[in-house]
C-alpha cells in the first residue's frame, strides 16, 4: 500500500471583484460578480493506493479547502486502475 499527504498554502494577490459570465458562447447571457471574502487558504489531500496486481490498483482519494470562511469544499474518490 502507497499513502501520501499534501497540502497546500495560497494566497490570492488579486484585489478585484471576481467575475463570472454565464452563456453557450461569446454572447453571455449575464455576468456575476462576487467579493472576495478570504485571501488566504489550503489545500489537504490524502491518498491511499492499494495493488490488487502488478498490473492493476485501487486508489482511494479525499481532499478538502481548509482555511475559508464561507465556504467550503471536499472530495471523495474511488478509482480502480489497470494498466494494459
């Protein structure tokens, strides 16, 4: 079994709001646009990968924003590798 751990520290140097247009293509239908609420974050991920063959592996992933007031984020995964 492999395990790893990273983390991240950002910072977001940026003063402007933050933009966002919404639309198929070039002719948005709207733009939003949001302050920017913390300046500093992280990131933290684990993995874990688990041979089941020397050709094959289940891998299992998280990952979570740290740092952020009114926000959050986390992810789950479970992936299932061969190589042919």
């Amino acid at each position: 079994m492999v395990l790893s751990l990273r983390g991240t520290l950002e910072h977001d140097f940026n003063d402007d709001e933050i933009a966002i247009t919404l639309g198929p293509d070039a002719n948005n239908l709207a733009t939003l646009s949001s302050e920017r609420d913390d300046r500093t974050y992280g990131y933290l991920s684990f993995r874990a990968a688990y041979e089941l063959t020397p050709a094959s592996a289940l891998v299992l992933s998280a990952s979570k924003v740290v740092g952020l007031e009114n926000n959050s984020g986390h992810t789950l995964g479970l992936t299932f590798k061969h190589q042919l």
